[in-house]
C-alpha cells in the first residue's frame, strides 16, 4: 500500500507542480491519468526517490520516503517516460548490466533472472538482437523486464504507451495488468483507454492538484447528462466553442457534434450515455461554458 500524504512540489520561482497531494494506493492496477503538464511525471519521479518533495511525505509499504528512500528502491522497478536504451547492446546484455546494478553478483542467477524476465515480456527469440533494431514496442517490453528485475513488490510506469502503435499498446498494456496481480503497478498517462482496459482504481490530475480519486464508473458519472449529440445544417453556423466540442463527423447534411454541456444546448439535441473519455473531459474543464 501507498499512503502519499501532503505531498508538494514547487520548483525555483514557479508555481506549484504539485499542490498538496493526499492519495492512498492499494494493490493492483493504478490508473493515473491527466493532461500533459498536470504533473504526473513529478509525483513519479518523486515516488521513484529521483527527485525530492518539496515538503510532505509517502509511505510504501510501510516505509517513509523521506527517511528510507534506500528500503524503497529495494522494492520498486521504474519505467520512466524518458527512456534511453544502449543500441550497441543486445537485449540480453542489457538486462545483464541492468541486473549487475540492482546487485545480482551471482552469475547463475543473473542469467536464470534473465532468461524468466525475457520469457515473460515475449523476447525469448530477440534476447541477442541489438536493441538498434527492435521497434518501439519491443524497447517498451525490455524497459518493463528491466523495472521487473529483482521482483519488486511496486512498478512505476509513466507514459509507457505514448508512440507504440495500436496493436502494440494493447500488448504492453495486457503485459502490466498481468503483473499487477501480486504487486502494485502504477500507470501514468494521458491515455483514457490505457486506463479504461486495465485500471479499477484511478486518480486525476490537473495543474498540480488532485482533481478526482475513485473507480472508472466514478470518472465516467462527471459527465452523466452533460453528453448530447447536435446535429447541425451545412448552412447555419456552429453555436459551440471548442472547449464543448467532444467530436464531429460530417454528413450529408451538414456536421453532427458530439459535446459537452451543462444543460440542453438546443430543442434537438439527444442526450448519450457518457463514456470514461467523456467524464475526464467533463472533470478537466470541457463545456465550462456550456
């Protein structure tokens, strides 16, 4: 369990990157989801113990991040949205290094570690391919080998799936929700449908404050009766601001909108069922105006 507890961030005359953050983590899948910007990466890089808070504190499982950053390290594999991978290297010479710095000294069990975190991330049959030549998708599995290595009980991941293609960012996002059964594993995008397919649990940020915790049905309901479809003729000009404009997709008519208000927006309009995007949206300042 993760208990974050008033936990701030302000870099040198700047506002807050965070802004007093109070949030518990359980087990399993954790979605946590906001704008670019919103701070997300911060509250990683400080969960992480790479970057210090500015004041406040975490307890992972236990131990505090301020006084035993050290025990915590011991416990975490991190991911972090910046990534750099030694292309001279072979996948499986990567992992070793990796694997020399988190203490392996043994050089059985170094390779038998290997071998297992290769097998579970589908790289089997690369293990000797240089990194040069793996595709996106392939460099995100080996950087979640090497957050697996040493079986930590807590895995921080930030933005793993920005640039994969579809088909790949299914098959990373299935590979971290099948290790999170038996650990904590954090996920931090601005990806809804990352969240959407894996997280039960989620948290939303936005400019450096905790905006909303709870389940996906908690985030959908943001938006329950504000979602209406708007059909607009080809010769009247659209009312909406961009802010309340969800979606649009032409006709042969004219144009209908998918958008966001607070209250009916014309005699026509059809009221939807809200879908998670459409909550997030709702939460994070879509149809202010409306």
């Amino acid at each position: 369990m993760i208990e974050i507890q008033h936990l701030t961030k302000q870099y040198k005359k700047k506002e807050l990157a965070l802004d007093d953050i109070n949030l518990t983590i359980e087990h399993g899948m954790f979605g946590l989801l906001g704008p670019n910007g919103a701070g997300k990466t911060t509250l990683m890089r400080i969960l992480a113990t790479v970057m210090p808070a500015t004041s406040g504190d975490a307890m992972i499982d236990g131990f505090s991040l301020k006084k035993n950053p050290e025990a915590i390290r011991r416990k975490l594999g991190y991911l972090p949205q910046i990534f750099q991978l030694p292309p001279q290297l072979t996948a499986a010479e990567f992992l070793d290094y990796c694997a020399v710095m988190k203490g392996f000294n043994n050089k059985k069990e170094r390779k038998q570690e290997i071998l297992r975190l290769l097998e579970q991330v589908n790289l089997t049959d690369k293990q000797n391919r240089k990194i040069k030549t793996f595709s996106g998708g392939m460099k995100q599995r080996l950087g979640i080998a090497q957050a697996l290595l040493g079986n930590p009980d807590l895995i921080i991941v930030d933005e793993p799936t920005a640039g994969l293609d579809p088909e790949e960012r299914v098959r990373f996002r299935n590979l971290l929700a099948r290790f999170s059964v038996n650990r904590t594993v954090i996920l931090s995008t601005h990806i809804v449908a990352d969240i959407e397919s894996s997280c039960e649990q989620l948290a939303v940020l936005n400019h450096g404050q905790l905006v909303a915790t709870g389940s996906t049905s908690d985030l959908t309901n943001h938006a329950e009766g504000k979602v209406w479809e708007v059909e607009i003729p080809a010769d009247s000009q659209s009312f909406f601001n961009e802010n309340q404009i969800i979606s649009s997709r032409k006709t042969a008519d004219g144009y209908v909108h998918k958008v966001i208000a607070e209250i009916k927006p014309s005699d026509s309009a059809t009221l939807l069922e809200p879908t998670l995007e459409d909550g997030y949206l709702a939460l994070i300042g879509r149809g202010a105006n409306g």
